[in-house]
C-alpha cells in the first residue's frame, strides 16, 4: 500500500524546447483530435489524458500515464 505522503512524480516530463511546437499543434489541431479530446478531457473516462505532450523528443497526440497508453491520429 502506498503511503499517503509520498509526492506522485511523473514518468513523462513536457520538454520547455518543444513547446511552441506542442501550442502550434493544439491550435491546428485536425476534426478527429478536436473529437476525440472532447470525449476524454477532464477525466470523463475515469482517467487523466494530456494532449500534445512530449515524451522525449517527440509529441504525443494524447497520453494517460495512469493506463500508460499513448495515442496517435
């Protein structure tokens, strides 16, 4: 059991360098990414999901680190 004091720490950190690319992307987004974020934002899944987010030196469409699930369109 995990106890309550510990600080949760993010396995993926949004890299500062990408984040003009991350904007442009969210600005551009195309149909099926603004569909899609409209269904799982704020948790209505059940589960956290970011979007445009850098793992390293890429930039995932959506990610959950709770499911460790990433998703591309």
């Amino acid at each position: 059991m995990l106890d309550n004091s510990v600080v949760k720490q993010y396995i993926y950190k949004n890299d500062h360098r990408l984040k003009d690319i991350r904007q442009s992307l969210r600005v551009n987004a195309n149909q099926a990414e603004k569909v899609l974020w409209r269904f799982i934002r704020r948790k209505q899944l059940g589960y956290k999901f970011r979007r445009q987010f850098s793992i390293r030196n890429k930039v995932a469409d959506f990610c959950s680190e709770e499911l460790e699930l990433i998703i591309e369109l």
